[in-house]
C-alpha cells in the first residue's frame, strides 16, 4: 500500500485527534450516569426517603442519556471527518498527477517514495522507472552535496523547509536544472521528520537564456574594454551616475571614485569645451536630439587633458518627460585628435606646396599633362593646352588618347604611354622624335619625357608627360645634320659623309666575301695564270669625276660664274644615275659616285653617260658661252679592293691616265689583287 501524501495525513490525523477526544467526553459521561445510578441503589436500602431516592433516578437517567448522545455524535462525526479525508487526499491525487511542475515525495533514506508524472517526463523516466531509484541517483554529481546538506538539516531539526537549485541527469545522461522548494512532514506527537514533499519546476530553458545573457555580456564588456570605451549609467532613482571601471583608469580614478555626483563630469571637462557640451546635453534632454554626442577634453586626474568622444542616450523618463535614466560610452579619442591635428598641418602644408607646384607648372614654357591610374587627364598647363589645341576644361576626365597623341617622326607608329609592370621600377621614358598630331591634323615636332608615378606602396598612380615645341630646334637640327653631310654648293653628300658611307661598303663587300674580278673594259672572259675570272663579276663601282677646262670659266667669269656651273654639274651627274646610287663633291671641280648595283660594264656606261651630260651643258655667263668636259677613273669595291684611300687612290690614278689620253675618256683602275700579284697592265682607256 502507497504512503499517503502529506496534506491527507495531517488532515486525518488531526480528525482522529478530535474524535477521540469526544468519544472521551461520552464515555466519561456514561461512567458518571451509572455511578448516580449505582448510589440510588445504595441509597434505596439506606430509607433516604422516596423523593431523594427518585431524584438520584431522575440524574441517572438524565447522564446516561447525555452519554448516548454523545457517543451517536462521536460516531457521526468520525464517519463524516474519514469521508472528508477520503475527499481530501483524492483531490491532492488528482491535483498532483494533473500538476505541470513536478512533485515527489523522498523518505529519509533519499529514495524516492512517490511521484507524478510531471517529474518523470521531465528527467525521461516512468513514474515506476523513477520510484525505483534515490534522488542521489539522479542528481548531477557536482550538485549532491546540496541535496545531502538539506537532508541532514532536516534530520536535525534545524530547518522544516527548503528551496534551492540544482542539476539532475535526465535517463539519456544529459543535466537538466530544476528549483526545488518543498517540506518536511514530521509526527505531530514525536517531532520526528516522516519524509519529504518537494515541488520541482524545470527552469533549464531559463539557466540557458541566463547562460547566454551572461556569455554575451561578458563578451560586451570585453569588447568595450579592447576599445577602450568606458560605460556610464545614470539612475535618478539610485540618486546618482555610476561609471565602468574603463572609464574610471581612463581619467586615472579608481572604481567608484567618480560614482554618485550627476553633474561632477561636466566640472571636469575643459572650459573651452563646457558650453557647447552642456547645450548638446541639454537638447538631449528636452528631446531635441535622439541622442547625445559630442567630443571634449577632460581633466586627467594627474591634470594633462584627454580627448573623450561621449555618446549616450536618454532610456527611461517620467509621466512629465523628465530624465529617469540614461545610458552611455565614452572613448578615448586622443589619439584620433592628434593624428587628426598632424593631417590639418601636414593638409596646410600640402595645400601650400601643391599651391606652389599650380604656379609653377602654370609658369613654366613646358607643357605638361598630368592623367590617373586609369590614363584619364587630371591636369594641364596652358602650355599644354596651347600645343594641344584643346582647353583644360575639356580636358579635364578626359582619356589622355583625346587630348595627346603623339606619333615616331621616322616610323610613325604611335609613341605609347602605358603604365609600368607592378613592383617594377619604371625610369622616365624620352623621346626627342615625336610628333604630336593635333584634331585637326595639323603636326607639331615635340621632345617629350613620360614619367610614372608610383606611391610609397608602389603602386601606379598615373603619370606625368612633359613637351616642349621642338619645331624649330628640330628643323635646325636637321639643318645642321644636312649641312655637316652635304655640300653646301651643290647639295650633294660632302666628302666626310662620302667617305663614311664608303667605309661602310667596304667593310660590307668584306663580310659577304665578295670581290670584282673585272679586268677590263668589256664583257669578255680572260685567263690569268690558272685561274678563269669572269669580267664583270658583281659588287659595287667607284667613280672619280674631274671636270675638263673648268679653270678657264674661273678665270674669264669669276668663282659666282664657277659656282653655277658647279650646280649645273651637280643636277646633270644626279640626273642621269639610280636613286640607290651616291653622288658626292670631294672640293673644287672633283666629283665621286658610288654606283650601288652595276658591273665594270655597267659602270662604264653610266660614266659615259654623266661625261655627255656634262659635255652637253648649255652654260652662258655674261652672254659668254662656256663648254667643259669631263674625266673619269674607275674602280671596284670588292673584298679584296683594299682601304678607302686605296680605291680613291686608284680611281684618281686611272682618272689622270684618262685625262692624259685626250680627256672625256672614262679609265679602269686594276684591282688590289693585280697590284699584289704584280700583273699590272697599262690603264685601259675608252674615249
């Protein structure tokens, strides 16, 4: 048979408790009725008198009546109180086995008497899985000293009720936490403890919303003091401003040396600072702003100033508006504001220099155009904008190909500006034959210099091109070029820059290995030794020219009459060669060629050619006039023709030979292999 629980116990104690005492009363009333009875027995044989003897009957009767009627009341009532316990403990059956928190009834020994079926759900159990074990079983083991305290203060008497928290171990092994609060049902006679009634709510949802609450502002909190940002809380209801312990050691104070005082903070601000503060503070307050914000300085405790960034906001007011409580941060910022002091000076500098720089580039006689990382324009002088033809203003976000696009004079490919390689050290890019072309096509010689710039990371920024209009420098340059290589009389190649293009040919003959084994006018095939040559072989013709009776024009006309003859002479030699051939003044009436492709044969006939067009010149000087003539001497250029001055040598020699046959005759020269060979022959000479 079940224990029954605690309440019905003590109801039906106390019920029995009551009855007994009436069931007392009646038996007592019962005894006293016979003793009136028994001593009018007595009294009868005593001869008391007949009135006497009938008013001791009238007493016993009168007791014996009253003691049954007690009794009948006695046995109503212990019907009626066994009914009403009977009520009474299914009503506690019924309302523990309903109950959504658990109930369990423990016996001193810690095993576990009765429970609903609210607790055996909640640690996974059935009620008789659950009745079948002790509470020590399923309790988490770092929390069983508490339920042993509890019972051990029971047993001594020292406490009659208990409520505390603790963990038990669900069936599958994982803790659940539980408050308990509960009871000790003791013997009403004895005192001593019977067992115990407890209730058991599951609060683990909320130990792990309290876990989670605590993790995150443990969390909160490290974070605050990793920035450096101290909280402040103001509760007019706690009578003052409570302050972290960041924001204390940020000021130099000690926790709770600031607490308390609501207007203390605004004393320790800079008196610079304080006005506008307390206006911000003040709008706050009377709802102006949603929330307060301001940056000032605050006295440190050992007197030097720190910069604070305060930030807060009004949480709680009154049925009237006024302030209930507030919340805010403050971080130290000093830092901040004396890096951002540093920038406003190093900005004022800058702005000077880059203000000096404008002026400058604005000044100078170079253009300049300056583009972005992205190649798009980001500045120009007036120079530039003048040489370009463009104004800055439309310029100006432009791609730099709008603006600036500039060809090789020589090639005329484009001249590309491109960024460097990354991590690469580009140098400035020169360039002294560049042509700018304009949008209207027109050109403009220029030297321009394309320098990168490139940040202290080394990353490409854009770029800075400077020109300058080399027009003018350009076109004396070529001037000079063509004076230092030209005849200044003639137009012709002069005879340092002959004489070079003649080294180069030479130099050239010797490489290919090829060498002209002409040794004669004609083309016929002779042998010399054992060896056959083929005249006419292939390689390139010298050809030295001296003019027939050109000291007579001299003397009878002057040089000016000399000199336009010479200019005659000059067009009529050009005339009548190729365009790959070379045509050269060596001084006074001596002229030269270079015949570029051509045999002896062919040689022979272009010298015969210039000789008739000289010969054929119509020259009239003061009315008079004038006839010369020409001779010429020829010589190969091969591999084996020797030094420069060798075949001139050669071709001077052959030339004199031609002008002592009669002049107007064309000479060949023997190549440098005869003369080593000694094979010499008598110039040949063709009239």
């Amino acid at each position: 048979m079940r224990l029954r629980t605690g309440v019905a116990r003590i109801v039906m104690w106390r019920g029995l408790t009551s009855r007994e005492s009436l069931g007392r009363a009646g038996l007592a009333l019962l005894v006293a009725g016979l003793g009136v009875l028994a001593a009018s027995i007595l009294l009868s044989h005593l001869d008391l008198g007949t009135e006497a003897l009938k008013l001791c009957l009238q007493i016993a009767m009168a007791v014996a009546a009253g003691a049954l009627f007690l009794a009948a009341l006695s046995t109503r009532r212990i019907s009626m109180d066994r009914q009403q316990i009977a009520e009474s403990e299914l009503r506690f059956r019924r309302a523990m086995e309903d109950s959504a928190i658990g109930i369990v009834v423990v016996g001193l020994d810690g095993r576990i008497r009765q429970t609903n079926p609210a607790f055996a759900a909640m640690l996974g159990y059935t009620s008789e899985e659950i009745e079948a074990l002790t509470f020590f079983q399923i309790t988490h083991p770092d929390d069983q000293q508490i339920g042993r305290k509890t019972m051990d203060d029971l047993k001594a008497g020292t406490v009659n009720s208990f409520h505390f928290e603790k963990r038990y171990l669900r069936k599958d092994g994982t803790p659940v936490w539980a408050h308990l609060a509960g009871s000790v049902i003791r013997d009403e006679t004895s005192g001593r403890p019977l067992y115990l009634v407890s209730q058991i709510e599951n609060i683990d949802a909320r130990k792990q919303a309290e876990a989670r609450i605590a993790e995150a502002e443990t969390r909160w909190n490290f974070a605050l003091a990793g920035a450096g940002q101290g909280v402040w809380d103001l509760d007019m209801r706690k009578g003052g401003t409570t302050y972290s312990s960041t924001w204390v050691k940020m000021l130099g104070y000690a926790d709770g040396e600031l607490d308390g005082d609501t207007d203390r903070w605004l004393t320790m601000i800079h008196p610079d600072d304080r006005e506008t503060v307390a206006e911000a503070d003040r709008a706050h307050l009377e709802g102006k702003t949603p929330f307060f914000e301001a940056e000032f300085r605050m006295r440190h405790k050992d007197g030097h100033w720190v910069w604070i960034l305060d930030r807060g906001k009004a949480i709680e007011r009154d049925e009237d508006g006024r302030l209930i409580r507030a919340i805010g941060s403050l971080t130290d910022i000093t830092r901040r504001k004396e890096a951002e002091e540093r920038l406003t000076v190093s900005a004022a500098m800058l702005a000077d220099e880059k203000e000096r720089l404008r002026v400058t580039l604005q000044s100078i006689g170079d253009a300049v155009i300056c583009t972005d990382a992205a190649n798009r324009i980001t500045f120009m002088n007036p120079v530039a904008e003048k040489l370009t033809g463009i104004a800055g203003g439309e310029a100006l976000g432009k791609m730099l190909g709008h603006v600036y696009w500039a060809v090789d004079e020589e090639t005329g490919h484009r001249i590309g500006v491109t960024r460097p390689a990354v991590g690469v050290h580009a140098p400035a890019d020169q360039n002294s034959r560049a042509v700018l072309i304009r949008r209207d096509d027109t050109r403009c010689s220029i030297r321009q210099v394309v320098s990168p710039i490139v940040n202290d990371r080394h990353e490409f920024c854009g770029l800075v091109i400077v020109f300058q209009d080399f027009t003018d420098a350009r076109a004396l340059q070529r001037q000079l070029a063509h004076a230092a290589a030209h005849d200044a009389l003639t137009g012709l190649a002069n005879r340092s820059s002959f004489i070079r293009a003649m080294e180069d040919l030479v130099d050239q003959a010797r490489k290919d290995g090829t060498a002209d084994t002409t040794r004669s006018v004609g083309d016929t095939t002779r042998s010399v030794g054992d060896t056959t040559r083929s005249v006419g072989g292939a390689g390139h013709q010298f050809m030295f020219i001296d003019l027939d009776h050109f000291k007579l024009v001299n003397d009878t006309g002057g040089h000016a009459a000399g000199d336009a003859l010479l200019k005659r002479v000059a067009v009529a030699i050009r005339g009548v060669l190729g365009p790959d051939d070379i045509v050269a003044r060596l001084g006074g009436d001596e002229f030269a060629v270079i015949l570029k492709s051509g045999s002896a044969a062919g040689a022979k006939i272009a010298a015969r050619s210039i000789i008739d067009a000289i010969g054929g010149l119509d020259f009239t000087w003061d009315g008079r006039p004038h006839v010369i003539g020409a001779s010429i001497g020829l010589a190969a250029i091969n591999a084996n023709c020797g030094e420069v001055d060798e075949i001139i040598a050669r071709a001077d020699a052959a030339c004199y030979a031609a002008k002592a046959a009669g002049r107007g005759c064309v000479s060949v020269a023997p190549d440098a292999q005869q003369i080593v060979d000694g094979r010499t022959e008598p110039l040949a000479v063709a009239s």
